[in-house]
C-alpha cells in the first residue's frame, strides 16, 4: 500500500518555481530518502503535503486521501520534525509538550516521559532558554509523541551532536522496525540518507531526477574506477559512459557507467601498478547529477 | 468548530494583555474624573473660557455641543481618550490574531496539527473576544464606580452612561476584524503593533480632521464617529452608523477568513 502519493505535484509562488511535476510514490514502512541541494524544492515539497502551502496544480494523496480536503485527519498519524523548531516563548517544555499532546486523541503522557528521558531533556526549562540542539530534541519529542504512522523529517540532523545524531537515527530506526513508521527522510547529506533509507529520490531544481532503490543507485549506476600506470593519457579511456575523468600523479579516476568489460580490456592492454574498481559514494553519484 | 486547546492556550496569552489594557483604562479614569468636581463647581467660568477656544478646536476634542459641568458632558471627553486605547487594544488583536504565529514562526507548530485552519482562526477569534470583552468589564466597573465616588453631587442618566458603555463592543469590534483582515491582506506582519497604532491612531484623526473640516464629509469612514461620544451622550446610537460599523466587521471577518482559509503559510527565515 502506498503511503504518500503525488501526481504531477506543481508549486509555484508567483512566478518562482517551487516544484513542478512531482510524481512519487511511498509504500508502507519504508524510510524514504529526499534528496538534493538547498533550494531544489525539498521543503516545498513537505509543506504542501502538509497542508501549508496549496499546490498550484496536481495532487497529493497521504493514505489514500486527498491532503488539501483531508489535511485535519490526515495530520492525526503525521508526525513532523522541521530543519528550525520555533516554539511558543516563555513556555515551559512540560508546558508545550502537554499543548502539543491535547491535540491528539488519547493520553500520551507516558510516552512523553520515555521520549523526554530517551533525549535527555529536563522539562522543566523554558523553551527560549533552549539551545539550538535542545531545541531540535523537543522537536523530535513533538513529532513523535502521539505514535505516528507517518513522519515528515526535514534535514533533521541540523544542529545535533554527533551523539545525539546517532541515538536520533537509532529512534528513527527502531519506529520503523518495532512500529511499522514510514519515513520520508529529506536531507542534503548524503551520508545519513545512505546510512537510513531504502529508497530515494533525487530532487533538483523542482524536478525529480531519479526514484531508486538505494543499492541500486550505488551498484548499478556508476563505478569509481582508478587506475595507475605508465604511460597514462586521458585518452586510455575514451568510452561512452565514462565520466568526470581525472589524470593525477601518474594515476587515473573516473566514473564509468555501462558494461564494465569495455573498461576491464582497456585495462587489459595496459601494463597496470594498481587498480581499484569500486561503488561510488552516494556524494559521489550525486555530485554527478548536479555536474 | 473550536479547538479546546487553542482557546485556552490562546486565552492564557491574551488575558495577560487584557490586563494592562484594563489596567491602562482604569488609569484615564482614576487621573480625569476627580477634576470632575471642579469643572462642576465652575461651570460658569469654564463655560466662558471654553468660548476663548477656536470652535474647530473644541470640535476636534468633542466639545461645545454638550457642557463639561454634567456627569455625561464631561464623561465623553474622557471616554474618547477610552475609546483610543480600544481601538489600539482590539486593532491589535486583530492584526495579531494569525500573523503572530507567523512572526514568531510558530504557525508550522500549529498547523501541522491535526485541526483546521477553519478551527485554528475560530478558536483564536473566541479567545480574543473574551479578552476584548473582559477589558469592557472593567470599563463598565471602573466608570459606573468612578461616578459613584467622584459625582459632586450632580446626578446623571445611568442609563445613558450605559449606553455610551455599551459601544465599546461594536467598536472593538471594528478594529478587531479591520485589523485581522489587514493582516491576511499582506504576505507577513513582522511586528503587529505598527499595524495596530496605525489604524487606530488613524481613525482618530480621521475623526479629529472631520470635525474641523466640516465641508468634507469622512464620518462615514470612522468608528470614532460612528460612536461619538458626545452624540451617544445627547441622542444614543445613530442607527445607520451602527448598521454601517456592523457591516465593515461583517466583511471584514469574511475577507480575513477568507484569504487564511486559502492561502499559502509563508516560511519565515
């Protein structure tokens, strides 16, 4: 079943162009990656699937229902962490987590106490007393508090310790394990996206590039090769599919894409020190698209 | 359609701010009405001098038509410095009511709850409504017990004072949907009270700027004249400025809700 469903998905403010044309599909239980560079319409992207902003054309459906004519009951299994968290000043944690809570049916008041102890927060602080970090744990509290079934992260590492990073994302990872969470995880890191989802999409100047499977962006696609040997010129490989190609201290990098026997005989007719054939990093794929 | 929560959240905020504007008013009213007894006790001197002042200028202050040395003639000089302190109060709420989120970028927090913007506006709009309306008690209870202590002896129409009492609900009223409707008409209020001392010191002069320049007629444009103090004191409510004050609240509320239901939550950086 699919979670999150857009068609032809179109924002623009004005004349600017947000997004245009998305079409994505989620499934159930999937951490899904979104990503790309600031300012490729990753945000715009989440806002309007949240209700804040109205597409300009297209839809989008969150459990089968429409978000501009559900948006109220949708939100009841949404959960939602930010890049920035802003809060209410003068309030106490306690305060602001309990408004949060009354918004949602049920009592959740333990799972508060489990959360605020699993991120250490003291609740009985201010909430403008809060540094940019801590500020993030409340908002990681406040997406999760009421048991989603859908959660919205939007750069969410911004701002966090490594610690806390790896004990957010242990979080993330064990809602999506032990309580069948789906995630749509929009990030410019790479690593962290690498690290989480199962699937991506790559976002760029409103357009998405590429929905993939996230071995399959990294085995499939591209290979980092180098080579050192005597005698190396550019033109040793002058392939189709060969990309980005560096000579550098007698050695030579490249990305290639295609049937790797063509490279292996290349290599073959060469008198070889070294070589390396291996998967690229997802920056390393990624920076390709932006190439 | 209310939300609960919001409501109280809401009320808890804007009581805080009732609050000094009670305080606020209940000062005008502590500082002027002891001089009460002394314009009575002078009425044929203050008379006179009053006759030394420019006519535009007594105008502009809503006096000449009605004396000093009554309860209710005197009353309306000080219910208009009332009224400029009711109309900033509920202006403000008004211009505040949405874009405070905004400003303070808390509308993500809001709205990405599970509750409508039809429930949010409503909600915030009752709070702001009991606020306004707990601020008019204590001008009720500040100038019916003000009078009581400070009357010198000369009696008045309690009725009538009601009355004069009574307008500072369609008068906040007016302000309260101007401004919100102001609000949802630019892409963001950064700071509501530029907004606020705008259109309510505006109205004033518009008022002010009407009673000098008799030839051009902008009563119809001001709340200050809808509700002036000193014609509430002489012949009660105009029927057509009251029916013309509830029609700009009328739409005024209508285009405010209108463009939150429909437009597009700005990210503030």
């Amino acid at each position: 079943m699919n979670i999150i469903e857009t068609q032809d998905l179109t924002k623009y403010y004005g004349q600017v162009r947000g997004i245009e044309g998305i079409t994505l599909s989620v499934k159930e239980g999937e951490i899904f990656g979104f990503i790309g560079p600031n300012g490729a319409g990753k945000t715009t992207t989440i806002r309007t699937l949240l209700g804040l902003l109205f597409p300009t054309r297209g839809s989008a459906r969150i459990f089968g229902k429409d978000v501009v004519r559900h948006g109220p009951e949708i939100r009841r299994d949404i959960g939602y962490l930010p890049s920035e968290v802003f809060f209410y000043e003068g309030m106490k944690i306690r305060d602001l987590l309990h408004y949060a809570a009354g918004f949602y049916p049920g009592d959740h008041t333990q799972r508060i106490q489990e959360l605020t102890a699993y991120m250490e927060l003291d609740v009985n602080r201010r909430v403008d007393e809060l540094s940019y970090g801590n500020k993030k744990k409340v908002g990681i509290v406040l997406g999760l508090l009421h048991r989603p079934k859908l959660l919205f992260l939007d750069e969410p590492t911004l701002g966090l310790d490594p610690l806390m990073q790896r004990r957010f994302f242990d979080l993330i990872q064990r809602e999506n394990r032990e309580n069948g969470v789906t995630v749509f995880f929009s990030s410019h890191i790479l690593s962290e996206v690498q690290r989480l989802c199962n699937r991506v999409a790559i976002i760029r100047e409103g357009h998405i590039v590429e929905v993939s499977d996230i071995r399959a962006l990294q085995q499939n696609s591209y290979k980092k090769v180098t080579v050192i040997a005597p005698d190396l010129t550019p033109d040793s490989f002058q392939l189709p599919g060969v990309a980005d190609l560096r000579v550098e201290d007698g050695s030579l990098r490249f990305y290639f894409k295609g049937d790797i026997n063509q490279v292996l005989r290349r290599l073959a007719a060469l008198q070889v020190q070294d070589v390396t054939i291996e998967d690229p990093t997802l920056e390393e794929i990624f920076m390709h698209y932006y190439a | 359609m209310f939300q609960a929560n919001i409501v109280r959240h809401e009320l808890r905020r804007s009581l805080k701010s009732a609050w000094w504007w009670a305080l606020g008013i209940a000062s005008v009213h502590l500082i002027y009405l002891p001089f009460f007894r002394t314009f009575a006790d002078n009425a044929a001197v203050l008379e006179k001098s009053l006759k030394q002042f420019p006519k535009a200028f007594l105008e502009a202050f809503g006096m000449g038509r009605i004396s000093m040395a009554t309860v209710l003639g005197f009353y309306t000089l000080i219910f208009l410095l009332v009224q400029i302190l009711l109309a900033i109060q509920a202006a403000r709420y008004g211009v505040a009511l949405i874009s405070r989120e905004e400003s303070e970028r808390t509308a993500d927090f809001l709205m990405t709850k599970p509750v409508s913007r039809l429930a949010i506006i409503n909600s915030k709009l009752a709070a702001a409504l009991t606020a306004l309306l707990a601020t008019q008690a204590v001008l009720w209870l500040v100038a019916f017990a003000g009078w009581a202590v400070f009357n010198a002896g000369h009696g008045y129409d309690q009725g009538r004072l009601a009355l004069i009492l009574s307008s500072a609900l369609p008068f906040q009223l007016f302000f309260l949907s101007v401004g919100l409707a102001l609000s949802q008409m630019v892409r963001l209020v950064r700071n509501p009270t530029p907004y606020a001392l705008g259109l309510g010191l505006g109205m004033y002069a518009l008022s002010a700027f009407n009673h000098m320049a008799g030839e051009i007629k902008l009563e119809w444009l001001t709340p200050f004249q809808y509700f002036d103090p000193a014609t509430l004191a002489l012949n009660g409510y105009e029927a057509h400025f009251l029916a013309l004050d509830l029609a700009v609240v009328g739409v005024a509320l209508a285009l405010g809700y209108w463009r939150y239901l429909h437009r597009d939550i700005p990210t503030v950086t």
